[in-house]
C-alpha cells in the first residue's frame, strides 16, 4: 500500500488568478447591490451587505481554496489509497455545495473512482476535511449550541436571524441528537487532572484536606415512548426520573462546580456511570473528604455505598425537617408552640448526634391519632434507615454541606429550564441526549466534545485513505 496516496498539504499557488477572480466577483456584486438598493438609512446599507454575506464570504472562501489547493482542484491523475492503483479523474468535476458560517459557495473538484477496490474519493475533500452534509462543522456545532437552550423552533429562528442563513427545526433537532449520540458520561466530565488541579489549589495552606460533595437526586421530566416500529402511534406521556449527581468542591463561602451528569435511567445506569467515573478515577479520594449528600431514596444510597465506601454520608437536611414537623403537626397542631418546642428539640438532639434519644422519644409517645400514629412509625423507620448520616453538628463543624441545593439548582438549570416547556414530551433519548450537552456546557467540556466529534466525524469519513496513510 502506498505511504501516501494523496497530498493532503496546502501548496502555495504562485498563479494569482484566484485573487483577481475574487475582485471581478466582488466588482459585479457591488454593482448589483448599488443597483438594487435604496440606500439612504444605515439598515439599507448594512442589510443589502448582509443578505449577500454569505455569498461574498462564500467566494472568498473559494479563492482561498484556489490559492492553496489549485493542486488537488485540478488534479488529474491520484493514486488508489487503497490498492495503490494509478487512477484518472472522471471526465467532468462534480459540484458540491458547501454551507459554513463563513460563507457559501459551490466547489467543482475532481473525482476519482477505483474499480478495483469499489473506492471513489474526492482528494480535495478530504484535504479540506469538509463534513459529510454541505452544512459544515461550524453550523452544526452553532445548531447544538442553540438547541440545548431554546426549542427547536425557536433555536432554527434565533439561528436565522443572527445568521441571515435559514434552517429547519428539524435540522437543528436531527444535528443535535447526532453530535450527542457520540457521548457519555466520560466525554461529559472534567479529565482526571483538572479535577486534581482544582483540589490541589483549593488544599494550598490548608491544614485539612477539601470537602467534596456528591450530591444526588432524581427530578421528573415529561417523556413519552417512543413508537414501536409496526404501529406508529403517538405514546401517552408519563414523567420519568432524571437521575444525575453534582460533584462540587466547598470553598470557604462558595462551591467550585466539577462535575454534573442527569439523564433519565434507572438505578441500574445511574450507578454503572458511578461506576465509569471511579474507574476513570476522576476522585481523588485520598486527597479530598468525599461526602454524599441526598434525601431518603433508596437509589440515592444502595450503589453509590458500595462505589465509594469510604464517603461520609449527610441526610439532606430539610428533607429530614419536612419529616420532623409533619409528626410534629399531627401530634401538636399546626404552628403550636408545643409542636415549635418539640421540632427545636429534636434538632438540637440530632445536632448533638443523639439520634437514637429521638428515636426512643418517638418510641414512646402517645399517639393522639391514627394519622399521627402512622407518621410517628415513619419517622421511626425513616431515621432508623438514616441514622448514620443525621449527625448534623459534627457535619456542619467539619464544613460539610447540609442541604442538597446545589443539586437542586443543577436539576432547575440544567433540565427544567430545557424539558420541562409546555406541550414538549420527549423520547428519552432525545431527553437524554439534550442532557448530555446541558451538562457538558456547565462542566467547561462542550468545546471539547465539539472538537473530538468533528476529528470522529471526519475520521469516519474518510477512513479508507485514512488507514491506507496510517500503514
Ligand atoms: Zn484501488
């Protein structure tokens, strides 16, 4: 096979015709813009320029194309990338349309097809590494951006009236699902070293080691099946769980944001991306004090345990007063002064890690009702289940958080603000794959799995030349 089937390398063109191609085009066009505008106010000139923006950009654009790859716009003989074959170009150049936001324009290229291995390529392609659709790299990262903030409808509307250039919502919808289906949770998060970079700095002259918080909680989003291949009716909606964590670090009066991952899965998937996370070790569990943080759930508790068992664990604090108040209600009556002295109590014997004297208490209180009767047996269980984790004094002494809020604020600014809009029922992999970009934003790695997905998509492309290169 040969080292190198093609010159993929710009090569300076010495003929400078593509530049005096360029004038004469913009010559005839400003002609035409004088023509056909009325040019008295600012937004006549300025919109008569914007309309043909993409255009002159576009022509531009191909002058420099011109200037450096002349040599693969008019090549005439290539070499099979694969079997090493000389091959001539077809007859006539083929048009492909090319749509970025730095223009638009047509290019005419040569063609090149082997029989022998059933191979066609366009050398001049892939040296430009241009994306498969006409709408290039820049457009489709412009159109995820867009699309994990607004609606379909509204993202294709916002895009057009920045860009002058029209677009579908679906469209923007398809190019957004595509980008995303290419990640998880791995791609989404912070690497191991920046997570240690920003321990490392928040530990300096510190004498203990940084609290870390996961917090974990599930919030619903509006979803609906997707249609089975053999009837394509349209599924009643139900809301499902997004289950996600946020993992932060607490400086002094504010928290340094690592990482956030939701998606809408069972706790099976919850802790397998648990799971993926300690085998990246992206925790640096011997330098930081790892706590967790979440209400009663079962799921919130069961795997994360076993994943990282060494965490200190913090019943989220207002979800355990909502518990205390409710018996506290039913046994005393609502805002009576018995039931505030008995609610005051009961904080004061938990902040002093004396769960089991609440426990005893409720044990042998009188139940006034049958009402009060079954949330007194709750609590009981309630803090039975959690008591290891309502030891609010020594907690909040060690600096640990003692409400789960900043996950709170995640599940608002991260799914809600997106999914929850009147009428959207999502599939939950659309759902999940909106998520997956939110998520990303607020963990600084969107531009980052940009990137790696225009190198993925292009290596797809063009990855029969690309191996014949590699061998
Ligand atoms: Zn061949």
């Amino acid at each position: 096979m040969p080292a190198q089937a093609f010159q993929v390398f710009p090569i300076e063109n010495s003929d400078n015709t593509w530049r005096d191609e360029v004038f004469e085009f913009l010559n005839e066009k400003i002609d035409q813009i004088v023509e056909e505008t009325a040019m008295e106010k600012i937004d006549d000139i300025t919109g008569a320029i914007f309309q043909n923006k993409s255009e002159i950009l576009g022509q531009l654009v191909l002058g420099l194309i011109k200037k450096n790859y002349n040599h693969l716009l008019n090549q005439e003989y290539c070499e099979c990338p694969i079997c090493g074959r000389r091959l001539k170009a077809w007859n006539k150049k083929v048009k492909r349309t090319i749509e970025s936001l730095g223009g638009c324009l047509d290019l005419y290229r040569p063609y090149f097809y082997c029989k022998n291995c059933n191979h066609g390529f366009y050398p001049l392609d892939e040296a430009l590494g241009l994306a498969s659709s006409p709408k290039q790299h820049d457009i489709q990262d412009l159109e995820a951006w867009l699309s994990t903030e607004l609606p379909f409808e509204t993202a294709a509307e916002a895009f057009k009236r920045c860009t002058g250039d029209p677009l579908s919502a679906d469209h923007m919808f398809e190019t957004t699902n595509h980008i995303a289906n290419h990640f998880d949770i791995l791609d989404i998060c912070p690497t191991k070293d920046e997570i240690e970079q920003k321990v490392n700095e928040l530990s300096k002259g510190r004498f203990r080691r940084p609290v870390m918080m996961m917090a974990i909680d599930g919030a619903h989003a509006p979803t609906r099946p997707e249609p089975s291949p053999w009837k394509g009716k349209r599924g009643k909606g139900e809301w499902k769980e997004a289950k996600g964590f946020r993992l932060y670090l607490i400086d002094t009066d504010r928290i340094i944001h690592l990482i956030s991952w939701h998606q809408i899965q069972d706790e099976k998937e919850f802790a397998e991306g648990l799971l993926k996370i300690r085998s990246a070790r992206l925790i640096p569990e011997n330098k930081v004090r790892l706590c967790r943080i979440g209400d009663g759930v079962p799921w919130i508790w069961n795997k994360p345990l076993e994943i990282f068992p060494t965490a200190r664990e913090v019943l989220d604090y207002y979800h355990c007063s909502e518990h205390i108040h409710a018996v506290a209600n039913v046994q005393y009556g609502k805002r009576n002064r018995k039931a505030q002295e008995w609610v005051e109590g009961t904080f004061t014997r938990l902040f002093h890690n004396n769960v089991d004297d609440v426990i005893r208490g409720l044990r042998i209180m009188e139940p006034v009702s049958s009402e009060a009767e079954e949330k007194i047996t709750d609590v009981i269980r309630y803090l039975s289940k959690n008591r290891n984790r309502v030891d609010y004094g020594s907690a909040k002494r060690a600096g640990y958080h003692l409400g789960s809020g900043a996950i709170e604020s995640a599940n608002k600014f991260i799914g809600h603000v997106r999914l929850k809009r009147s009428g959207a029922w999502w599939y939950v992999t659309n759902a999940n794959n909106i998520l997956k970009l939110r998520c990303a934003k607020y963990n600084g790695t969107y531009d980052r799995i940009i990137h790696k997905y225009i190198e993925m998509n292009r290596e797809n492309i063009y990855a029969k030349s690309s191996q014949a290169n590699n061998s």
